[in-house]
C-alpha cells in the first residue's frame, strides 16, 4: 500500500515530464521529496491530514500513506536492526501490543509471536561463519542466538542441538 502514494508520485513526474516541463521552470519539484521512514502496518493514530498524494503534501515528518480510508497523513514507522527470534513452539498471546519496531522502547523489535505482535529483544547475529558440526553428538540447546555467546563467538548447529563456537 506504501507503493501506491509512490507510483502516484511517479506518475505525476512523468506526466510533466512528457508535457514538456523542464528543470529551469522551477528550482525543483517539491514532491521528488521521500521522507524518512516507511508507512506503518496499520493506522492506529488520527491522521494529520487527509487526501494526501506524496509525502510532501504532509506536515512535518509525516508520511502519505494509503489505507482502506485512502491515503492520509502519519507519523513513518522505522525498522530497528536485528532480527526478530524464531518463535517458540505453540502460540504466544493472541493479541497486538505493538504495530511497528517504532511502538517498542529501546533496542525491542516488534516481532510475531506465533499469534499477534509484541516488542521483542532481537537476535543479535556477529559476523562469520559457523563450522560444520563435528565429534560426539550434543543434543541440548546451549544457545538459540549470537548475543547469548561470548565474545566473538557464535551460535552454532551442533549434530542435534546447539552451542556457542568460535566462527571461521
């Protein structure tokens, strides 16, 4: 749906493009503007401004972002880093406490539970690679990802389970 107010933007510029407008007839096209931020999963607040066709038709920081009500003006969502945690086995509550990685404090990642949303502490994940498994069978869970190894070291598949290894 974020799409859709773009390629309206798009078209507009191709449009004048095709009609014969020319960089020298204004010192620039105020719509070429993007604004930081990305269009939020859902609308959960009162938009800022109605009818909107690209981001610069909206106040401030907000976005134009279309909707099932049509486009409108919100506040951008932002993707944090990281990656969200494989859910554990079953459902998590089936409930929507967060919309976006915005609506979680700090570092949390809004992530699916298995049911609904909730803000999560992401998986953190160090640079190389884990070696193939080898030696005696492990078969416990030691680790479920990088941020929970020491130093440099990663969380690796071992023969059926998995532990905290040097990378190559």
């Amino acid at each position: 749906k974020e799409m859709r107010a773009s390629v309206v933007c798009m078209n507009v510029i191709v449009f004048l493009v095709l009609a014969g407008w020319s960089a020298e007839a204004s010192d620039a096209l105020p719509f070429l503007v993007v604004k930081n931020g990305h269009c939020p999963r859902r609308l959960t607040v009162v938009p800022s401004k109605r009818a909107c066709t690209c981001d610069t038709d909206c106040p401030g920081n907000d976005k134009c972002c279309v909707f099932d009500c049509g486009a409108v003006c919100v506040p951008p969502a932002f993707t944090k880093p990281g990656v969200c945690p494989q859910r554990k086995r079953g459902l998590g509550l089936c409930a929507e406490f967060c919309a976006n990685d915005s609506d979680c404090p700090e570092d949390e990642k809004c992530c699916f539970n298995g049911c609904g949303h909730q803000c999560t502490a992401p998986y953190t994940v160090k640079p190389g690679r884990c070696t193939r498994p080898k030696g005696t069978p492990m078969c416990a869970e030691f680790c479920y990802h990088d941020g929970q190894c020491p130093g440099e070291q990663k969380c690796c598949r071992t023969t059926c389970g998995h532990a905290c290894s040097e990378p190559c």
